[in-house]
C-alpha cells in the first residue's frame, strides 16, 4: 500500500494545517485525499482514553491508545486503503505514542521503551506500515509560544505544567524523525518550509500513481 501518509509532531505543531493544505494539492490530481485523526477521536474507548491522559500515569495510557489505534485502523483505516485513488492522511499513528512514553521514562529515570511493539504488531496485520513518515518539527520555541496561547486539555495542561516533559518529548521525536530512511522533516514555523515539504509528498504521490 503506498497511500498512507502518517504526520507525527508534538501539540501545536502544525500536523493539521500541513494536511490541510496537503489535501487541496491532492484534489488537484484528481484522487481523493481523506484526513484521519489519530487516536482519541473515533471509538468510545479512544474518547475515554482522551479524557484521562493527563490524569492517569502515562504508561497506563498505552493500553488505550493502542487498542484505539488498532481498531481504527481495522475499521477505517484499512477499508480506506483498498481505494488507491484515496490517499489516507493520518494524523499521528503509532510514534505518536512511543516517542512519548519512551520520553515519560526519561523524565521519570525509568525505562519506558516501546519501540518494538509497533513493528510486531504490524507484522500481526494489526497496524498499517506507512508509505511516508511526515514530522512537522518547528523550532523548540514555536512550540513553547503556540502551547502558551492554545486550547486547555489534559495534554495541553501537563506540557505547560511541566515545560520539562515538554522538551524531552519535542527531542524524542526529532531524534526518531532522523532515523527513518523514507520520513520528511518540515519546520512549520515557515511557509517556504511548508511548501517545500508538500512538494516532497507530491512527488512521491505523482511517481507513485505515474501521473
């Protein structure tokens, strides 16, 4: 399957303007762009899971955004990707969830490593492998004065509670951005940036569909 783009960013990084803007471009070509939220929006259990990150400990969270995931990518995901005209842009998948708690576990002095678990599952058909790996990573002090100025929620809260977790898991996430052969890295504190990065996806959308 080579049309399922995955954007990962920490909060207020720009994952959903970048779709956004993604998506008109998509349109142009003629196929069908289908922006996919992360976990926490579809199923009872995922909105359950938003309302207690936060509250609860992290690592216990783990349990609930996978289950999430792995039923919308069963139920919505997948049906979605037998379409090659759709291009499913997936906003967060499962880095969104490793690169945090492996970065709780730094904050705490514990080890909270979960990086293999994606790939078995993945090998069980239970996750989707990307095409691309798209990360929106703006300079560190964006995300600081967006994070300021934006919408309070239990994750929005802890980051600005704990400015700390905060820039362990901004560097968790670049650090896995940079180890990724096929990911593309775009600073979306600049349009230029922003563009350029979409040209990048365009290309590999157009060689892909030999448009």
């Amino acid at each position: 399957m080579n049309n399922f783009i995955v954007f990962e960013g920490i909060c207020c990084s720009g994952k959903t303007t970048t779709c956004q803007k993604l998506s008109e471009k998509i349109n142009e070509l003629k196929l069908k762009p289908v922006y996919n939220h992360g976990a926490m929006t579809y199923t009872e259990i995922g909105k359950k899971f938003k309302k207690i990150l936060g509250v609860k400990d992290n690592p216990i969270t783990v349990s609930y955004f996978l289950t999430d995931l792995i039923i919308n990518t069963q139920e919505v995901i997948k049906p979605l990707l037998e379409d090659s005209n759709t291009i499913v842009l997936q906003d967060r998948y499962y880095d969104a969830i490793t690169t945090y708690i492996n970065a709780y576990g730094k904050y705490s002095n514990s080890d909270y490593n979960i990086y293999d678990i994606p790939n078995a599952l993945m090998q069980k058909d239970l996750l989707v492998k990307p095409s691309i790996e798209v990360f929106c990573i703006p300079p560190f002090e964006i995300i600081k004065e967006r994070m300021e100025k934006s919408k309070d929620s239990p994750v929005h809260d802890y980051y600005r509670k704990n400015p700390k977790f905060l820039r362990i898991v901004y560097d968790e996430l670049e650090n896995k951005a940079k180890e990724y052969d096929n990911s593309i890295i775009i600073d979306t504190s600049s349009d230029i940036s922003v563009n350029k990065g979409i040209e990048k996806i365009l290309k590999y959308i157009q060689q892909d569909k030999k448009i």
